[in-house]
C-alpha cells in the first residue's frame, strides 16, 4: 500500500516507509522506483487519453485549453483536459496514510505544486511537491510545518505556503519553498495571530500580509516588515494587480467606518468606498476595478436565504473613477474575475429554494447579469476548505479557462462523491471527471 509519483524518466516513484518526509530532512529518505508494469510500482505509463468514443457527446464537444487540477475524495490527484480525455495520475489512491492537498498551478501552467499530507502515529507532517502536468522530474520537500494553502510567486520560481505553525505569538506561519536554489529549500518566513493573509508582489521578492487585525505590512523573505496601514479595516486578503501598479486593501476611519482603500503608483491612498459593513474583494486581473461586497453583522452566513435587501449583492468600483455598479442582487459566497477581467463569475446560494440549499451560477458582463443553467450543490471540501478564503484563493486559483470561455467546479452527488462539471458560458452544465475540487491552469 503506497501513495506514488513520478520521476524524470516518467518512472513510478513510491513512498515505501510511513516517516519518508520527516526522513527526508535528514536525507535518509528512500524511495522504490518501479519499471513500467512491474509488480512493485505499478505501471508508469500515464493514462492514455481517452478517445472520441469514450466521452459523452456533450464533453467531446468541449475545446477549452489547458487542464484540470483534479483532488479526488481519497486524496489522490490528477490532470485532466477539459472535456475529460487525457487523464495523468500524479498521486495515486494506494495508500490512506498519504494525501494530496491543495493543487496550485505555476503562473505559465507548467508546473503544478500540492501538498503531500502524511498521517502516522507520532502525528501529521508535511512537504510540498512540484511536477510537470504529466507528473513527470517530480521535487518533493519537506516542510518547517504542514502547509494548508499554497501560492506560487509570479515569477514562478518560488512557492508561499501557510500552516499552523506552533508558535504561541505566532500561531499561523508563511514559509517559502525556494526552486532556484539545489537541492530546493523551504523555510519559515514570518507568522501572524490570529490570522495570516497576503498578496504576492508582481516581483516575487516581496508580500502584502494581513497578520492581525492591526498589522498590515509588506514583508521581505526574509521576513522583514515594513508597516502599509496602521489601521487596516475589518477584510481578510489585499489585492496587487499583475503591473504592480494597484494595491489595494481595508482600513478603519477614524469613526468606524470600513474603507475600500487603493494605492496607484506612488500616488496618496485613494478610499474607493465606505460603509459600516465588512468588506471582501477581488481586484480585477489588471488593477483597474474592484469587485467587493459589504457584509454586516447578519450577513456572514451566506446560506442564508432571506429575501435579499436592496443593499445585498456584488458591486465593482472603478479604481480610477470611483463610479460602481452592482453587479448582482443577491449575496454571494465566491466571486472570480475571468482572466481577461471582462466577465465576473459569482456563485451564490439561491434564494427561494427549500430543504437542500442549492446554488446558482451568475455571469457579468459589465452591464447585466446572467443566471448560467442549472443548479448544484458543492462538495463539502469546497465549502469547508476553499469559499470561506475564496478572496486568498483568488491570489493563486481560478475555476476560469484561459481563455475565458468556460469554468469547472465540483458538484457533490446525492450519494456524497464528487464530480468534476465543465460549464462553457451560454452553454449546459457537462459532467467530465470525479473529484471534490477543482483548479484550472493558467
């Protein structure tokens, strides 16, 4: 029983022994590589891509490029086109004592990292591994703690990780894993308590972190700070747009109220809204738009299906103009900018529904709003794992194709498994592989 990658040769790779990943920091780790078909590591060929005749005609009908990040309810993970042809398992399901977690794709979708999970007697530990779509020159390296959250720099040479670190004044930690360096190193960088959230900066060096709820700092990796805000508002993740041009963040006036607050260049702060609410936001791929939503007090639950008020919903403000727009009418629980940022995808529950709350689909497009067809209800793992952070998911996860033209999410079953639907815009909802979630390349 054992959970397996791939080496460089596309050879299975095997972990044979339950410490391997704390063994892997004092290098005595070994591993098992199997020859193709042979009867220690299994067959290394990944699997081939299914034919025509194998999918439904409504998934072989599907062309959106790149490739599905698929976690499987068992812990195991693979990648999959669009339609559901040409599947590479890069974790398989033999073994319950490893998991794989938390799949992130590289910025050019080259590479994909995911957290491998081992559970022993002595308690969990953690590493992070890095492989090709395929599976194949697989890194694995162990971390200072168990990450639960990954991010890539956009310079696609480092990856930000965040776990329970075990520090009484720091309980939540961010560590990096440095690919440049050989053999590739993680370390600790900075905690935070009671939370910690960030931003990458454009250049990969740096990070906008939310520590506290009096701390909000850009900190170098070495894990010096330097203060951004010395009151930053009631929000959970800021926002720096791929130029480097826009940060934006939340701050506390001086009366209470809670501030949508955007940096451009070198220019003074510049509050985009006010209210008394929290805010949560997604700032538009180019910096040039916030999408936000003010929740009060009652507004936290977002299972709620009270009939909207005429305050409820997604707004987007121009972070030049200041002018808003709302974008739906209804409280959404995640909402995502397409990668060209001329649509917004929100997810919310829908309102009129009775016993199992179902959830609708929303497209805008700038001037109104969509409901896509159909209705679903996540797997447990998104909701407990992904939307309450959907705003820190939003750094380094899209549901988005590259090119806009459709999304994937995972459904939860009447029987509790999962299954991966592809949705193009306009079109039906298409069942295209089992999972519990789901993240589209770049």
């Amino acid at each position: 029983m054992r959970r397996s990658f791939r080496d460089r040769a596309g050879r299975r790779v095997a972990v044979v022994t339950v410490a391997c990943i704390t063994a892997l920091a004092l290098g005595s780790c070994s591993f098992t590589f199997g020859e193709p078909n042979d009867a220690s590591g299994g067959s290394a060929t990944p699997s081939p891509p299914a034919g025509a005749d194998a999918l439904s005609p409504e998934a072989a009908a599907i062309s959106a490029p790149g490739r599905l990040a698929v976690l499987g309810a068992d812990g195991s993970l693979s990648t999959v086109r669009a339609n559901g042809s040409g599947t590479h398992e890069l974790v398989g399901e033999e073994d319950d004592n490893l998991t794989a977690l938390q799949p992130a794709w590289s910025p050019q979708g080259d590479r994909l990292a995911w957290v491998v999970q081992q559970t022993r007697e002595s308690g969990i530990s953690g590493a992070i591994a890095v492989s090709d779509p395929r599976g194949n020159d697989v890194v694995l390296v162990p971390t200072p703690f168990l990450p639960y959250y990954l991010s890539w720099s956009p310079t696609g040479d480092r990856v930000a990780f965040l776990g329970a670190g075990g520090q009484p004044d720091a309980p939540i930690e961010m560590g990096v894993l440095d690919l440049t360096r050989t053999p590739a190193r993680a370390r600790a960088v900075a905690g935070g308590d009671p939370f910690f959230y960030f931003a990458w900066a454009p250049d990969g060096r740096r990070v906008i972190a939310h520590t506290g709820f009096d701390r909000l700092e850009e900190l170098d990796l070495s894990g010096r700070a330097t203060q951004v805000s010395a009151s930053p508002g009631l929000f959970v993740t800021p926002a720096w747009s791929a130029d480097g041009r826009t940060l934006v963040y939340a701050e506390r006036a001086p009366d209470g109220a809670q501030q949508l607050v955007a940096v451009v260049e070198d220019r003074p702060p510049r509050v985009l809204v006010e209210g008394r609410g929290a805010l949560s936001f997604v700032l538009r791929p180019d910096g040039g738009a916030v999408a936000y939503q003010l929740l009060d007090e009652d507004d936290g639950d977002f299972f709620d299906r009270r009939a909207t008020e005429p305050g409820d919903g997604v707004r987007v403000v121009d972070v030049r103009t200041g002018a808003t727009r709302r974008a739906t009418s209804i409280r959404a629980m995640t909402y995502w900018w397409s990668p060209d940022g001329e649509r917004l995808l929100t997810l919310a529950p829908e309102p009129e529904s009775a016993g199992a709350i179902p959830f609708l689909w929303q497209i805008w497009d700038g001037g109104r709003a969509e409901q896509a067809k159909g209705l679903h209800s996540p797997t447990i793992e998104v909701l407990r794992d992904y939307a309450p952070f959907f705003t820190q998911y939003a750094q380094s996860a899209t549901p988005w194709a590259p090119d806009g033209s459709a999304y994937a999410f995972p459904v939860a079953g009447p029987d509790g498994t999962g299954q991966i639907v592809v949705q193009e815009v306009g079109g039906e909802p298409v069942p295209v592989a089992e999972g519990v979630y789901v993240t589209w390349s770049p």
